[in-house]
C-alpha cells in the first residue's frame, strides 16, 4: 500500500465467556504513543488507517483465523483508497465522523457483498449511524456513552443481526455490567493490550 510502517497497537477482542476472536489495531505515532487520530482532519484519519494497513498486512493476512478490526474513514468505504483483499476476517470500522450519505451507503453494502465484515464504531444511535445498521456485523458501544443512548438503543443497534461490542471496558465491574446488558464482545484496557 505504499505507506510508511509505523508501530500500531492491538487491543483484543473476547466472547463474554474469555474466547479470544480478534483485534482491533490502532495507530500510534512513530514513537509509539497514542496520539488521538479521532480529533484529526479526514485527510489526516486516512493516511493513519492507510499506515495501520499497510503495517497489519505487510506480511499477508495477520493472526491466524482471528478477525482484524481497524477504522477506516469515507474514502475507503466509496472506493477512493484502497484495502487488502477481503477474506471474511478483515472488519471495517465506521468511524463516527463519516457523514453518511447514499455513496457510502452504497459503498458499505459493496464492500460487505465482497466479504469484508462492517462494524458502526462509538454508536450513540444518532440517524447516520442508524442507516449503516442493516450493514452491520458489529456495533461497538464506548461504555462511557451508555447515557447517551435512547432506551432502546441497543435492541436497535441488534435489529439486523449485528454482534455488540463494548469499548472502554476498563474494570472488571465494567466487564459484568456490559455482560449483563447483553453485550457479546469485550473489548479494553483490563483486558489487556500489545503493541506490535
């Protein structure tokens, strides 16, 4: 993909029940610190998810038959950049700051035909992410947003069949209120975490 190898973290993905099913990667500057790629400019957010591409895939298909998540922004869910070959384990996360319109839409509904899985990232059910749900293999909730949801928001996020993940699970009481929620998929710090 032509983009500079910079270090990413991976921060695992468990059943509820401590099944182990994949990663998200996560860009890091070239020191490897975190650096908020979130609160960057789309341009910006791009050339980060190109990098974390290109570092995962460098050598072919990463970690055996775990899923590989990683965030990408509009440019590559209408086709505009580029992204390995689908083989059923690479899931694309739609960041919240994709302004959804009938190109990505359209998009999404391709890219899932060809094989790539689809999560809605930092879900708070506002309308751009509610139209992205019929696509959605998973939904990623930051547990520090469950306030902002409606009372039915998740059961919403759920409708089309989509697996809930909560993000930011940060304790272990964090762990038991997600699991009794009905989250499937836990993700966080108390979980663990690797750089690679």
């Amino acid at each position: 993909m032509g983009c500079l190898r910079l270090p990413v973290a991976r921060q695992p993905i468990w059943t509820v029940s401590g099944h182990l099913v994949g990663y998200e990667y996560l860009y890091r500057s070239q020191q490897g610190l975190a650096v908020g790629v979130d609160g960057w400019v789309d341009a910006q957010q791009e050339a980060a998810t190109a990098s974390v591409l290109a570092t995962v895939y460098a050598d072919g298909e990463p970690d055996g038959d775990l899923l590989t998540f990683v965030n990408v922004t509009r440019s590559f869910l209408v086709g505009e950049r580029p992204l390995p070959a689908p083989s059923g384990r690479l899931v694309l996360e739609v960041v919240e700051s994709v302004r959804v319109d009938d190109d990505v839409l359209a998009g999404t509904d391709a890219l899932r035909a060809a094989g790539y899985l689809i999560a809605v990232d930092d879900y708070t059910a506002c309308p751009s992410q509610m139209a992205l749900l019929r696509y959605a293999d998973f939904v990623k909730v930051d547990l520090r947003d469950l306030h902002r949801l409606p009372p039915d928001g998740l059961a919403d996020a759920r409708r089309y069949g989509a697996r809930l993940v909560a993000e930011y699970v940060s304790d272990l009481a964090l762990a038991r209120h997600a699991t009794d929620l009905g989250f499937d998929l836990l993700q966080g710090d108390v979980l663990g975490a690797a750089r690679t």
